[in-house]
C-alpha cells in the first residue's frame, strides 16, 4: 500500500505526518487490497478567522474507490472524523460483499 501524504498552504510536522501514517496502516486489517491512499490536509482560505483545518482522505482498491473529507478546528481531529467516515464505507462495502 502506497501513502501519499499532503500538506496544502502550510508544512506539516513530522508528529503529524507519524500519526497520520499510524492511522493509515490499520486500514490494512480490513482490506488487504488497498493499493494507494491519498491524505490532503489544508488549511481554509477564510480571511481573518480562525482557519479550519481541512483532511481529506482518499483510498484506491480494486474496484472501489473511498473519500471522505472532514473540516474542524485541528487537524488531528478532522483527520480521525474521515479516517472513522472510511471505515464504515469500508466495512459496509465488505459487508456487500460477502452477503
């Protein structure tokens, strides 16, 4: 599985992109045949706000494709509110499957 991570109008830090790539790697366990996953994590164009921070989570298997995109005030947690939004598409496609 390829990782493929992104930061847009800023430089992540290296515990975040740990911590992202930690999450990554759990989606493993439920589908063995991911071959790539995008992570784009932005910072919103909002002029003198407080800047949400966007994650934007995009995973490729064979025949399915996975995204979800989430929006809250730091990064980690818009990162965990995607990463719970795919793992109920994925197993829920896994469930289809084997039914």
């Amino acid at each position: 599985m390829h990782v493929n991570i992104q930061s847009v109008h800023f430089t992540a830090d290296v515990k975040l992109v740990d911590y992202v790539n930690k999450k990554i790697q759990k989606l493993n366990t439920l589908n063995d045949r991911i071959v790539k996953v995008d992570v784009f994590l932005k910072l919103d164009n909002i002029v003198h706000h407080i800047k949400d921070k966007i994650a934007e989570i995009r995973v490729y298997a064979p025949r399915h494709n996975f995204f979800s995109k989430t929006s809250t005030k730091s990064f980690e947690d818009s990162f965990d509110d995607a990463f719970e939004s795919l793992l109920i598409q994925i197993k829920k496609d896994k469930e289809k499957k084997a039914a």
